[in-house]
C-alpha cells in the first residue's frame, strides 16, 4: 500500500525524466467492461481518456452503464467541498450493485480525491467494499496494479512525481472533433486555497517535440479543433533550460494549420507580451482567454499568494482587449475568502464593472484540507458568503448577456460538435470566441465549421440558423 503524504507533495527537487509507456492485451481481461465516470477539470477529463485508452489496450471494452461493468472507475475532483458528497453517493451505488448483482465488480476510485489523506482515511475506515484507490501519478502504472491486486482494499497513491509519461497514441478520446493535448503537468504556484500543487505535483512541461507530434497527428486524423492544457499553460518550458516558451510553442501549433487552437488555464502572472503578440498574429488560435481573478482586493489576493495587484491584472487585461481583436475573456472568482470584508468584495466588483467579462465561474470559498488557507480562520459566515455570491451573479450574467448581445444579427463562424442538449432538432457548436450556440439547420454538419446568423442572446448561449 502506498498512501497519500502532502509532505512528500511539496518537495520540488528532482530532475525530470520521460518515460514511454505502452500497454499491451492481456487475455484475462479481454471482453470485460468498463464504465468510467469524470467530475471535475478538462484535466479529469483527459486524464479518463487516457485511463480509458489503457484499458482498452488492455483487452477491456467499454460499457456506458455502469450496472454492466466489471470494472467501475471515478475520477475524482478535489477542489470543491461538493464534489466529495457527489463522488460517495455514487460509491454507494457501486456498493449496491456488488452486493447484489456482481460480487466481482471492480470499484477505482482515482484523480485528485485519491491524493488527499483525509479521503483515503474516511475510505480505509468506512468504505472496505473499494478495491482500489489510485493517485493521478499512478495513472501509467495501471497495468501493473490490476494484475498485482490483492482482495480487499488496495492503496496505490504515490505522493511525488517527477516524470512525464508519454503514451503516444493510446488515448481513447471522448471526440473526433475537438482534441485535448497535455502540454504539461503539475503546479508550483501554491496559491494558499488550492490543493493542484498538492494533488498533482510539480510543474513539468513535455518535450515540445512530442507535443508538436500529437497534434500534427490529430490534424492527419481530421480533428478540427486542439486545446492546449495544463493548470498554467504560460509556465510552459519553465522548468527545462533546453525548451521553447509557451508563447513559441503556441505559434508552432498554429503553424501546423488545425483549423482552431485553444488552451486552458493561464495565470495572469507570467502571461507575456510575446503570448499576447502570438494570439493576435494567428487567424486560427481562437480570440477566447480564461484569465482567473478569483479577488479584485490587493488585501485578499496577497493572503491567496496570487502574485498580481488589481492594478496589474487590469493592466493585463487591457493590453489583451487591445492587441486580441474581438477577444473574449471569461475569469474565475472566489467570494467569501477569509478576512474578506464587504469593501474587499466592492472592489472585486469594481473589477468585474471594468472588464465585464464574458463570463465567470463563482464559486464561495471552503477551507481544502492540507492547504495554507484552511489554517486561516474561516470566519466570513454561510449568509454573508451567499449573499456577495448572488449580488456577484447577478453583475457577471448582465455583462455576459450584455456581450452575446452584441452578436445579434451578426454571421459568426460555429464550430458544429453535436446536436443541441436542450433540442434534438438542432445542432450546437462553439464560436471562435467558445460561446455555445444552439444551430438550426437543414444539413447535418457535425465537424464542420459553419457560418451562422444569431438570432437570440441569453446569458449562458446563443441561438442561430445555419446560411
Ligand atoms: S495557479 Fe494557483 S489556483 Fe491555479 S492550480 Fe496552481 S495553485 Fe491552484
């Protein structure tokens, strides 16, 4: 058993190593099914293509319920407090259906959940019927745990990676449109709120030479679409003397000629003139940034250790709305951090009057375990932290809804990647900028980038018909 140990997580010293893997069938598994499930980030995401590859490669086929697999799988998210009570009630689930209808089953609980003590603890004393817990840096080494597990409940959380994993093309990815391509993993920042750097180690950039492979790959394979992903994409090369920068490798992506590039997330610190220059000087890297705020306050932001002042977030800001043509800007923003008074909000509110972003995820803050925060005193009360919240919502969806309206009446180019959730007479895609659109169209155009005049705005989508 290895268990999870934040002190190990912390440490950041040893030299990065790449390493190939490459699964291959084993008989005992061919036919069985699996059924993942996936809370959390585009890295979960991700990160569940490439458990889903390795069991593919395996023998295991795919099952979309999860009453007729073999093997269960949740990939966990660890950064807000209700994801927890998600992730267990679906494990009690998974209990009900071994205990009645498949004594065998497999229950894998992975992803950032595994990495924190206080669940492996909570799952060691109250949830045995788990056959295993895998950490997100045991991910490459699932082969090897599967053929060496032991009855009852196996614990295979390693606490420090140092490595990159390369898989090459063993992924099995959710679309055939629109593609994720790690560039790197980890984080060094340790804002005080965040478990990342805990959960996911430290930052370790891939060599650009494979990432370039990929995505000239996935252009072959017709993809229409990548997103560049990592918890802070602008660290990109870093941490290797002999790599280009993020800003470098952004402009040799594009020059592959996909039709779109995209990447998430990037820190306002260290988001370079260059990175800026390179998103306005490519038709196809798409105008659309997340640029996380989460405080408008200098107070509240030095105790999060975000390492940027109002000041110099809006400079930042500013100087994107005016090199990017058209670009749209959408943030994260934390409301209820401790010590944060109502003038500290006010100003949080002044900066989300003067950007009117389009759009924001708002979150209240809750005490992470392990983090430097949760030793703060939590001591901005439920009504308070709801009551900034709606006031909060209530600004960033009139700007939102302010800027969709601006595309009224306007032919935008859509990226189709389906058919509409909300009607299964209409199809939906994303425009350059990533705003949902809900299509009306006579063809069927899944995968192709198509012009659409928008006819309604809301707050959250578009609607439009196809020309
Ligand atoms: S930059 Fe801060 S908020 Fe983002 S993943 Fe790293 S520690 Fe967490």
């Amino acid at each position: 058993m290895k268990l999870p140990d934040y002190n190990e997580e912390r440490k950041r010293n040893r030299e990065t190593e790449f390493i190939t893997v490459n699964p291959t069938i084993n008989q005992e598994y061919l036919g069985k099914k699996y059924f993942i499930r996936t809370y959390g980030c585009q890295m979960n995401v991700h990160d569940s293509e490439e458990i889903a590859g390795i069991l593919e490669n395996l023998g295991f086929i795919e099952t979309d319920s999860e009453e007729n697999a073999d093997i269960i799988i949740l990939n966990t998210c660890a950064v807000r407090e209700n994801a927890h009570d998600k992730v267990f009630g679906f494990l009690g689930r998974c209990k009900h259906i071994k205990e009645t209808k498949n004594k065998d089953l497999l229950i894998c609980l992975c992803g950032c959940m595994a990495q924190e003590k206080s669940v492996v603890d909570e799952i060691m004393s109250k949830h045995k019927y788990i056959d295993l817990v895998f950490g997100t840096h045991n991910i490459h080494e699932l082969p090897n745990i599967l053929m060496n597990l032991e009855p009852g409940l196996n614990i295979e959380v390693k606490s420090n990676e140092d490595n990159v994993y390369e898989v090459g093309e063993n992924f099995k990815r959710d679309s055939k449109i629109s593609a994720w391509v790690n560039i790197m993993y980890g984080c060094d920042k340790f804002c005080t709120y965040c478990i990342v750097p805990y959960t996911r180690g430290k930052e370790r950039s891939r060599k650009s030479s494979d990432i370039l492979k990929e995505v000239r790959k996935l252009k072959e394979l017709g993809y229409k679409e990548v997103t560049l992903l990592g918890q802070n994409v602008n660290a990109y090369g870093r941490d290797r003397e002999d790599e280009i920068s993020f800003a470098e490798l952004l402009e040799e992506v594009a020059k592959i000629g996909i039709e779109r590039v995209r990447f998430v997330t990037s820190h306002p610190w260290n988001f370079t003139d260059e990175m800026i220059d390179t998103i306005a000087k490519y038709d196809n890297i798409m105008p659309y940034i997340h640029l996380p705020l989460q405080s408008g306050s200098d107070r509240i932001l030095k105790l999060m250790g975000r390492r940027y002042t109002q000041e110099e977030y809006l400079e930042l800001f500013k100087k994107i709305k005016s090199k990017v043509k058209n670009a749209a800007i959408t943030t994260d923003i934390i409301v209820g951090f401790p010590n944060e008074t109502e003038e500290d909000f006010e100003e949080t509110l002044k900066v989300v009057n003067e950007c009117k972003y389009d759009g924001a995820f708002t979150f209240i803050y809750s005490p992470r375990e392990g983090t430097p925060a949760a030793k703060m005193q939590d001591n901005i009360i439920k009504e308070v932290k709801e009551e900034r919240l709606q006031r909060l919502n209530k600004l960033v969806n009139e700007y939102s809804n302010m800027n969709n309206k601006k595309l009224l009446d306007k032919t935008v180019d859509v990226l189709i990647t389906g058919v509409s959730e909300k009607d299964p007479n209409k199809l939906c895609g994303y425009t350059d900028t990533f705003k949902l659109v809900n299509v009306s169209s006579g063809k069927r155009t899944i995968g192709e980038i198509i012009k659409v005049k928008i006819t309604d705005a809301k707050s959250f989508s578009l609607d439009g018909i196809a020309e």
